[in-house]
C-alpha cells in the first residue's frame, strides 16, 4: 500500500437488526481526492470520540473480538452510543481485504460524537500499511517513568477523567514521549501518585518479578490491554504464572524483565529504565511474539 484508504461508516444504532446487505451500504469507501471528514466534527475539533489500533497479519484482523469489546466499553465511558458489533465487525473485515496479501497492515477505528450540534456519530477506518519488521522487538527501547497526575484510585473516584477509555485525545500522551526523547529514552511508563505502575502512552506494561509476570490491574485507570491479555493466554499455556494486580514503582527495581505491549509491536523489550539496565529474556520474548503474530 501507497497511500492510506478510508471506509466510512454509516453508524448504525446498537438495537438496529441489519440484514447482510444493510452492513453492505452502510460502509464507503472513498478515493483520496474527495472529502471524508467535516471542520466540525467533534473528533477533528475536540478530540471527542474513541478508537481503536488493530494489525492485519495474512489477512487476519487481530484480537477483533477484544478490541470491540473495548471499543463498547469506551464508548460507555464517553456516554457515546453503544457501537453495533456486527456493523463493526463487517467493516473490518471489508477494509482488511485492502491490505495486500503478504503486506501486514493497520486498521484504525473511529467512533466519533459527530459533527457539532448534530446527533448522529460519525466513524470510519483507516487503513495503513505497517512494518513488515518490528526492530524493537529484539533491540527494545529505553524508557522513563514519569507521574501521570492522578492517584491509582482515580478511576472510580473521578469518572470524568475517562481513565481506561481509549478516547481521542491523546495529545498528553504524545507530549509524554517527546519528554521521554528529550531525556534520551525512546518510551515511558506512567506512575500514579501514590507510587503505582499505570501503563505507557500507547502500551500495558508486563514484569516478571520473583518468577511471577504481572501486569497492573484496569481498576487502577488503565486501558485492558488485548496484547497483554493474549501474551498471558500464551505465557499460561507455558505455565508461567501472571497476574493482574497493584504493581509498585519500587517492585521494577526487582523486575528480571520488562515489557511494553501494544497492537502493532506486539511484546517490546525495556532495555534501560530511567537509566538503568534491566536483564533481557530474548527467547521468552520471541516465543510470545510468535504466538502473538500467529493469532
């Protein structure tokens, strides 16, 4: 792929039953020279809507379950419409087919409230061509901590702040990792106040630590992550014990190995964190990766 193709999508009401051919119509896709998106839309003018990243690997969407499962939840959390899964699910599928075969490719998902003043929610997917390698897999990526803010107690007590929903607006997080370059790291992992593991920009956070892989719990504000729920499936499946619970900042220290788990990069070694070395586990990393890239 050369350029990036856009299916917009007519969104249907949740509660809508839609024959085969009512999904058909429903998804458009449009050439690069017409217009996909008003000025006043509210995902364009405020960041107002929620998305979601998926890989397409050998013509397979991954974790599309999952990431709609997400999708639902986040769009509960910004009082958005409920999405229609089966809408949802038949333009994945139609704007996979448009990565060429052999290609890996990116699909991004957008619920957006809707241009302003209006009721209906607008949405589409872009989809965009993805690095066949993933250098950092196997080179990792030095990383920082810095503190998010808010306390890991946050999400229950300030819903407003939509901790754990994948919105739109991400530019705190975007600032977060040009922070990280200026301090000569490449990516960072979020801390509450009260001195708890969160999650990094655009990633869950995975350490092993005295032979357990943990990963923090969603009830402190973080998004569920769908890579880090399949890399536990697989690491299960070796018997390797983990778990999904409160992570201190202090217990990194005692980390053997950590983790950044997204969509596209899949398992990402920490190599450095705030400046110190952290041990490396190549094989575990590349067998998950594996497993990972096979769903």
């Amino acid at each position: 792929m050369t350029a990036t193709r856009v299916f917009m999508v007519d969104v249907l009401a949740a509660h809508v039953s839609a024959p085969e051919t009512m999904l058909e119509e429903s998804v458009t896709e449009f050439a690069g020279s017409q217009s996909t998106l008003t000025v006043d839309d509210l995902a364009a003018s405020r960041g107002d809507g929620v998305f979601e990243t998926l890989a397409v690997v050998d013509g397979r969407v991954q974790a599309s379950e999952a990431h709609l499962d997400r999708l639902v939840r986040s769009a509960e959390l910004l009082d958005l419409a409920r999405p229609h899964r089966a809408q949802w699910r038949y333009a994945l599928d139609r704007a996979a087919r448009a990565v060429p075969a052999g290609r890996t490719g990116v699909l991004k998902l957008v619920l957006s409230r809707g241009r302003e003043g209006s009721p209906r929610p607008t949405g589409w997917i872009a989809v965009s061509s993805a690095p066949s390698a993933v250098p950092e897999r196997r080179t990792g990526v030095r990383v920082v901590t810095l503190d998010r803010g808010v306390s890991s107690t946050a999400a229950s007590e300030s819903p407003w702040l939509l901790l754990g929903a994948k919105s739109l607006s991400y530019a705190t997080n975007m600032a977060a990792l040009r922070e990280a370059a200026r301090r000569g790291a490449q990516d960072v992992i979020y801390t509450s106040t009260d001195g708890y593991v969160l999650e990094g920009p655009t990633s869950s956070v995975l350490a092993r630590i005295g032979g357990r892989i943990v990963t923090p719990a969603v009830e402190a504000g973080v998004l569920p992550g769908t890579t880090q729920h399949d890399a536990f499936v697989a690491l299960d499946a070796e018997r390797v014990e983990t778990a999904a619970e409160p992570v201190p900042v202090s217990a990194l220290a005692e980390a053997d190995a950590i983790w950044l788990a997204s969509s596209v990069r899949l398992l990402v070694p920490v190599v450095a964190l705030d400046g110190r070395p952290v041990p490396q586990d190549a094989e575990l990393t590349d067998r998950i990766n594996a497993v990972l890239l096979a769903r």
